[in-house]
C-alpha cells in the first residue's frame, strides 16, 4: 500500500514534468512503437526440440508467459508440466484467449 502510494506520486511528478507523454516521447518527438509488447500471463506454446522428445509425442507444449529477457527475442515463460521457468525463443502466443 505504501509502495503503491510512493510509486503513484512519481508517477504524478513526471507526468507534470513531461506533460502527459513518456520520457522517450519527450526526448525524442516520437511515440515509442509499443506493437510488440504482449499480455502478461497469457498461454502460448512452446517449440519441443527433436532431441527432447520421442516419436508420436508433441511438437509443442503450452506455457504462460512471465516477462521478457535481455536478449532479444528470448522470452521467460512458466512451464506447468515442469513446474519451472525457463528461457525460450520458438513461441507462438495465444493472447485470445488471454482478453476472455
């Protein structure tokens, strides 16, 4: 609660700062392209490589998406049947679901 408040007053004094746009916007003229943010803890799928599975069972295996690495193109997912979070690049989002 205290964190809350603490962290909604900066907020507070940079939006007066910049006048209602991002600090990005402010230095640079532009809108920053936010286009490949996706939805926190929404299901995608997973890429199986060969060597980690056998014949007949899935290429894929659904996990929840946990954040972004500093990578690029890596992302942190939570992996369910593994009960653990691992870095992965071969995803595909499911984020239609995710707006129900």
């Amino acid at each position: 609660m205290i964190l809350e408040s603490s962290l909604k007053g900066v907020w507070t004094v940079l939006d007066r700062i910049f006048g209602m746009c991002t600090p990005e916007e402010a230095f640079s003229g532009k809108k920053p392209d936010v286009a490949h943010f996706m939805i926190f803890s929404s299901s995608m799928y997973c890429h199986v490589n060969k060597d980690a599975r056998k014949n007949l069972e899935p290429t894929t295996e659904l996990s929840i998406f946990v954040g972004y690495t500093d990578t690029p193109h890596n992302y942190q997912v939570y992996l369910p049947s593994h009960r653990m979070t691992m870095v992965r690049r071969d995803v595909k989002f499911n984020e239609e679901k995710a707006m129900r």
